[in-house]
C-alpha cells in the first residue's frame, strides 16, 4: 500500500488535491497506518486513474463522483474511451508530421519552400477543424500538395493586379481569371463540390485566412461578379433577354439567398429524408419560390434554366450542389408542383 506522500510522487498530483478527492468522498483510502497516514491500495489507484480520465474528457468532479459510483460505471469503457482519444491525438500528430516532413524535404533538396506560409498553414489547422473533419482534411489537396498554397496565391496576386489595373468584370481577362478561380479552388477541394463550398466558407468567415491568402471579401467579389458575367454569356445563348435582366436583378438582390438553403439541402440528403417529406416539401416551395423570383413563372424557361445547369460545365463549377442534391430537390419540387 502506498502513502498520500508516496502516491502524489508517483502520480504527479499534489498531496493538497488528494486531500480535498478525500474530503468530498471521490477518493477514500482503504486504510490508514497506526500513525494515521492514509494508504491507497490497487482498487484505490484505479479509482484515481479514472477519476483523473474522466476529468481530462471535461467532466466535473461532482459528475465523476456520481458516475463511478452508479452501476453503469465501467473501467473498461473509460480505457476504451481514452484509447479513442489517444487514437484522435496520434492521427493528428502524425498529419502535422507529414505536414513537416514536407516542408523538410524541400529545404533538403536546396529549395525555397515559404515557409511563413507554411507556417500559417500549420496554425491554421485548428481553423480548419471548424469547417472539415479529419478524413475530409486528409483529402483536400491544399492541405496535401506542397505547391497548392503557392499556386493559390499566384493566382490571387493576378486577380488583385487585375482589380488594381481597373479591369472591370465584365472584361474577358477577368472572366478568365474568374474561371481559373472556381478550377483551382474545385481542384484544392478534391472536386468535390461541396467541400469547395465549405472551402469558400471559410475564406468568407475567418478574418485570419483572409490575411494569410490575401482573398478580401473585395477580391472574392470581383470574383463572383466575374464568374457571373461569364456564366451569363452562357444563358444569354439560351434565354430571352428579359429573362437574362430579371437573373441579374435577382442575383444583385437575393444572390446569397440560397446558401442556408442548399445546407438544409446537403443535411436532408445525408439523412436519408424522403423528398416528400415535409421537411422536404418546406424546403422544395422555398425553392419555386426562388426560382419563380429569379426566372418568372414560365414552366418552359425554369426548365431550360435547369437543363442548361446540369449540360454546361461552366455553369456546373462553383455551385456548391452536387448531382444527387440536385436530383433530390428536382423531385421534391415535382411532388411540391402537384400537390
């Protein structure tokens, strides 16, 4: 058996915090010597071992109390847990190593790797826990490729330039750029539309990725209106003139209106939601609605409009949707149409 003093040396806590574990009754030695000292014995060290778990997992320790003591306490499914969070932390060192481990092959080979980038890169990652998990990380290749940030920020640098120049949107230079954009920010994203989404969020929301890449809300409009321009040269081909002026009325108007919308889109698909649903049917009339303000109430131009997004693959790049969102609100707005 072990005394307070030897057990606090032992474990590294203090000989003060097992005292007060003892006062509230979370950790009461076994024993105590004809002296009086208090001797913890092997249940009494297990006991500690999970109080000291359940502490690092947040719990409180008028929880913890509560909790060893109840029936459903299990020390097996405490040293599950923590193997569970061992297992989190060494994935994570191991993708900050190999992060490194990059960055270190470069500087060997002579190269010149920048490195506050990657720097930053690497303080970020924290960031980028709020809008991807681990295993969507681990396929983003601006995370993966060495030369992503580099390229990204090269193209960035031309469309600052060409904003500094004065070239409006609608020049073809900037459309051109705009499309180079919304390939290189695909590609960064795996070509998973949705992930470039998210991707773009993030640039929208964090003020520190804003200064690390320099795409300012200004740049990422110029963007935007780029983009729009070129994608309008498509409809113009397609759709009557009045039609094309009532898109852009709308888009100058409304055009960030659908971004909750296809959130509630990508989470009703992923849950497996029925496009007649109610929930479903909800979002299907807010879609009409949507597509009534920007189109008109002709059944043929909504219609084209949608084959048209579905054929162009310009008009395909950046949308944030991917075919089986599309397919699943296509059918919950033909069931909100009949009904």
């Amino acid at each position: 058996m072990l005394k307070i003093g030897e057990l606090a040396q032992r474990t590294g806590l203090t000989v003060r915090t097992l005292h007060h574990y003892d006062s509230i009754g979370l950790l009461r030695p076994s024993a105590r010597s004809d002296a009086g000292y208090r001797l913890y014995n092997r249940d009494d060290v297990a006991r500690l071992q999970q109080i000291q778990a359940l502490r690092k997992f947040g719990m409180a320790l008028a929880d913890i109390g509560a909790y060893l003591d109840s029936p459903d306490s299990s020390p097996l499914a405490i040293i599950e847990r923590q193997l569970a969070s061992l297992d989190q932390q060494i994935a994570e060192a191991s993708q900050m190593r190999q992060q490194l481990l990059r960055v270190h092959a470069q500087l060997a080979q002579g190269e010149q790797p920048e490195l506050a980038t990657w720097l930053t890169t690497l303080e970020q990652m924290t960031m980028y826990d709020k809008y991807f998990t681990k295993q969507e990380q681990e396929r983003l290749p601006l995370l993966q490729d060495p030369g992503a940030p580099a390229q990204w920020r090269s193209l960035v640098e031309e469309i600052r330039q060409a904003m500094d120049d004065g070239l409006p949107p609608q020049d073809e230079c900037a459309k051109a750029l705009a499309q180079r954009w919304v390939a290189a920010l695909t590609h960064n994203a795996n070509d998973d539309h949705f992930l470039a989404f998210r991707l773009s969020r993030m640039h929208e929301n964090e003020p520190e990725m804003q200064r690390a890449t320099g795409v300012t809300p200004e740049l990422k409009q110029y963007v935007v209106a780029a983009m729009g321009e070129l994608k309008t040269d498509i409809y113009r081909k397609h759709l009557p003139p009045e039609v094309i002026e009532r898109m852009q009325r709308y888009h100058q108007a409304q055009g960030r209106a659908r971004l909750p919308m296809i959130e509630q889109l990508k989470g009703l698909v992923q849950d497996g939601v029925s496009p007649a649903a109610p929930a479903a049917q909800v979002l299907a009339r807010q879609w009409l609605a949507s597509f009534r303000d920007m189109l008109g109430d002709d059944p043929a131009i909504i219609a084209r409009y949608k084959a048209l997004s579905m054929e162009e693959p310009l008009l395909r790049m950046g949308r944030g949707m991917t075919d089986e969102m599309i397919a699943f609100i296509d059918a919950a707005m033909d069931i909100a149409n009949k009904a």
